[in-house]
C-alpha cells in the first residue's frame, strides 16, 4: 500500500519546485495530498479512517495543517505517524465514505480477503464509476464466499464499564473488528468504541449494544 501511494503521489501530486514538504515516518507530504488519519486523537477529534487534504505545511512552526470537512487540524511534525497518504486505501479503511469512482484490485495472492461482503463493500464506496482490476478467478471466489464471519470484541465489556454514564448510540456501523459507536462522558469530546476480543456476528454485536444501551 506504501508503494502504490508513493507512486500515485508521483503522478497526481508531484514535488513541484519552491513548493513546502516534510519527510517524517517514510512519508513525504506535499499540499494537497489526500490523507487519511490512521488511529484515533481525541483530543484533535479525528479518528481512524477520516480523509483529508494537506493545505498548508509551515517549516517555522514544524507544523501540517489538514483539512477535514470543514476542520482544519495541525499536526506538528512529530505527530505526522498518525496520518498517512490515502491514494490508495483498504476496502476497511474507506467504510463509510464515498468517492466519485474507485478501483478495486483483486488477485487470488490475498486469498483471505477474497469476501462477498467486502467486494460489496468496494463496489457501494463509487458514486459514479467502479473499475475492477485483477483475475476473474480472484472475483469468483470473493462472489461465492459469503460465509459468515465472527467477530471478537470488547465492545460489551466496554459498555458495562460505562454504566451509569452519558453513553448514547450515534451511528451503529460495522466496521472490521466490530462497529462504530460515540460516547459522550459529562459532555466531553466524543469518542469511537472499537469492538476487539468477543466472539459476535454483526446481528449479535447490535443485539448486545442495544441491551446494553437501554
């Protein structure tokens, strides 16, 4: 993935003369590079998977700033390990978001990632155009395996720790490894649950946050 997005910056976002960048983490970042925020800072309120677009890059202060939606965030320079370029991303990593088309890669070398559900995945991201690349073989086997898959959380061992708290459901969402839930404590900055060690389906994993909400 490192290699495919170096590349793609080379062709969409090359390195233009007198222009800022900053080398940090094996990654070069120029203005306008797409990125993706890559673990979860509350304290910046940007979370794992959020894109955004370097707008400025400031050598005095060692700090990046980017956009996201309509949040400029700054990172200094020894923060940059949290984002990354997102010319190129995972099938988990672009849930709930959409582009104007896509490109899917397939090849039967990622035979445990070769699912039903995360082609579906892929093809739902395009709002216009999706491109399939690879092996018809690698495609047939991701269409005809949709067996389900356990998931192992934490989520329900999380939740019963926040008894009594302000917890409230914001967007019920699977995601790899469980859902995506926010949770407000005493009107603090809200946070994602990410789900880890129980064994649920996606069905069981609802059920369990609803008891556990009500």
């Amino acid at each position: 993935m490192r290699e495919l997005n170096t590349a793609l910056q080379k062709v969409l976002n090359p390195t233009r003369p007198g222009q800022p960048a900053v080398e940090r983490f094996g990654w070069r970042f120029h203005i306008g590079d797409k990125v993706i925020q890559t673990e979860n800072d509350c304290d910046k309120d940007v979370f794992n998977g959020d894109v955004g677009i370097v707008e400025r890059i400031d050598a005095v202060e060692q700090q990046v700033a980017v956009r996201f939606d309509e949040r400029l965030v700054k990172y200094d320079f020894g923060e940059l390990d949290e984002i990354s370029l997102a010319y190129a991303i995972t099938l988990h990593k672009s849930q709930g978001s959409e582009f104007p088309a896509v490109m899917i890669q397939l090849a039967t070398q990622h035979y445990m990632l070769l699912q039903r559900n995360l082609i579906y995945t892929g093809i739902t991201r395009r709002k216009k155009l999706v491109v399939l690349i690879g092996q018809k073989k690698a495609l047939g086997i991701a269409v005809r395996n949709d067996r389900p898959q356990r998931r192992y959380s934490g989520l329900l061992a999380s939740l019963k720790g926040h008894r009594g708290k302000c917890l409230r459901i914001e967007n019920l969402q699977p995601i790899e490894g469980g859902i995506v839930i926010r949770r407000r404590e005493h009107l603090e900055m809200p946070m994602r649950i990410f789900a880890q060690h129980e064994p649920l389906t996606d069905a069981e994993l609802a059920v369990q946050v609803i008891h556990a909400v009500l």
